[in-house]
C-alpha cells in the first residue's frame, strides 16, 4: 500500500474514533451530570412563546479546539 493509502487509513481511525465518542456522549450524556455540553457558560438560548433559538457558542469552541488537539497529534 503506498503513502496515501496508509494516511487514509489513518483518517478513517480517527474519524471512526470520533464517532464512537460522540455517540457514547448521546446516549448516555444525560446520565453524566459533571458533562455539561450544551449547557456551558457561553451557550445562548431565547426564547418568546413557541419559538425557541439555541445557539450553543462555548460548546463549539469547546469541540472545536479538543478536534483540533486531535488531529494536531495524529498529524506528528
């Protein structure tokens, strides 16, 4: 297998890595009160009558940089 077939194959670990956390986190998210993704300090919420608007700004944040640590370290 040349270079790239085994730097896709990397990939696609890490990638499927990413999705099992993800899924351990819906499923028992509400289970894990110390795990507050959602609910953070810096996440908005507003809300008049039925209408509801959640933008979850510190929980981006917060996944964006720990997937950016991730691949930092996969890329060394």
């Amino acid at each position: 297998m040349d270079g790239g077939g085994v730097q896709l194959g990397r990939w696609l670990i890490v990638f499927g890595i990413v999705f099992v956390v993800v899924g351990i986190l819906f499923v028992f998210g509400g289970k894990l009160s110390w795990l507050r993704l959602g609910r953070l300090p810096g996440d908005f919420a507003w809300g008049r009558g039925s209408v509801r608007i959640y933008f979850p700004l510190m929980t981006s944040i917060l996944l964006s940089l720990i997937l950016t640590l991730i691949f930092w370290l996969f890329r060394k």
